[in-house]
C-alpha cells in the first residue's frame, strides 16, 4: 500500500502549538487529512506522547513517537522512534539539559502536559524552544543508540536549520533530511521527507511524505528510507 505520512507536529505542549492541538485533536485532522501515519514531535521533550498513542490508537491511525529536539548549536532536529518509551526517555534527557531559566505562558504560550482524557495533568517549567547541551552529533548518537531516527529539520530554512547555524551539513549518519519548501536543497544522497511542522490542526498534512509499505509503522518508514524509497508531496493552499 501506499503510506502517507507526516512527521513533523506540535501539540498543546509545544509553547508556539496552538492550545487545540490536543492528541486527539491531532489524531482526527490526521484521519480527515487522509494520513496514514503520524508522529508527535514537540520541542525537547516527548511528555505528550502516551495521550498521542492513545488517541492514535482509538483512531486507527499508525503512529511513530518523538521531539524536535534543539542541538546546542541551535539546529532543529527530528528524532522519531519505535517504542513510546524511548521517545519518552530520550525526550527526558534532552529536557534535563535545557537552562533553568523559566518558561513565560504569557509570552510564549503554554507548556501543557495532558492525559488520555485531555485533563491537563502538569505544565513543564522551563523554556521549551532553548537549546539543549548536547551537539547535533551527539544527539545523532543518543537517537541511535534507542533505535531511533536521526533527521535534521527544514534544513532549507533560514533559522534554526543546518543551514542557518552552521552553513554546511556535518557529515554524520542521518537516517534522512526535513526539507519544508520546494527549491532546490543539497541534501547529497540523504533520502528527503517533507512534513507539516503543523502547530495548528488545519495545517496537519499540508505537506506529507509518501514510501510503499506492507503496513503504516516505524519499520515500513525505516526501511523507505533506507531503501531511498520516499517522496514529498505538498498540498496546494
Ligand atoms: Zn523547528
Ligand atoms: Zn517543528
């Protein structure tokens, strides 16, 4: 079958995602947007994803779990796993090494943790956007090291991208690159994917990544890339 994918998504937990980006508010707009499977990618940290799973479940929808993280060389990062609990523990490292400094609601939006139920069960405390301590290679090596996949995001864009803070792409074992525009990128022989970055529900899906695979899930996804069998798609708006 062919599986339709987006792999780039904000919750209610990212301070810039909309307070309606619940899990299931996600899980459904996926569904309406003809998705096939999604990942949760909150900035440095993986909180939301047990209500994620939850919601994707009671959906029928395939789901692969993750963050955004931030490298400290202030380069976005996907990293997309398996298993709940590694996105949960490698979301946890992360989080540990961010600055105490603390988290403005009022400025940057709220930080909201939530259940199954979409009770809001904690608010994190520090500032979610900041850069972790750990480098772009060593976040390669912690994402790896649980299996997982290391992507670095919209490397075409003009901040926090590759591109932006370091000029080059490092030579390191990316499992893929995120492009968000359509121009020409230089992505070597990397398998590119496209995804929605979405912080609001209208725009899950607006762009999307497409590979053939016997069943939605992580190990269709690994081997598409690996295989260099993956296409961008983009919705016309
Ligand atoms: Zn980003
Ligand atoms: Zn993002």
């Amino acid at each position: 079958m062919t599986i339709r994918a987006d792999l780039h998504i904000h919750s209610c937990l990212s301070p810039c995602g909309d307070l309606t980006m619940s899990p299931r508010a996600i899980a459904a707009a996926a569904v309406e947007s003809g998705l096939d499977l999604l990942a949760l990618t909150d900035h440095n940290t993986a909180r939301n994803v047990p209500a994620f799973a939850a919601a994707c479940r009671d959906r029928g929808i395939a789901a692969v779990f993750g963050c955004e993280a931030t490298s400290s060389e202030e380069v976005h990062v996907l990293a997309l796993f398996e298993e709940e609990r590694n996105a949960i523990e490698f979301g946890d490292e992360i989080y540990a090494s961010l600055p105490d400094a603390r988290h403005d609601p009022v400025r940057f939006g709220d930080q909201v943790v939530v259940d199954e139920q979409e009770t809001i069960v904690d608010t994190l405390q520090k500032h979610m956007i900041a850069a972790s301590a750990w480098s772009l290679t060593e976040l390669g090596r912690l994402i790896h090291e649980r299996g997982g996949l290391f992507i670095p995001a919209h490397i075409d864009r003009g901040s926090f991208s590759v591109w932006s803070q370091l000029g080059f792409l490092p030579s390191d074992a990316y499992d893929a690159v995120e492009r968000v525009g359509e121009g020409r990128i230089d992505s070597g022989d990397l398998p590119v994917i496209a995804a929605s970055d979405a912080h609001e529900p209208a725009r899950i899906g607006c762009r999307a990544t497409e590979f053939e695979g016997a069943r939605p899930g992580f190990a269709a996804l690994r081997a598409a890339l690996k295989e260099r069998r993956v296409r961008t798609i983009a919705r016309s708006e």
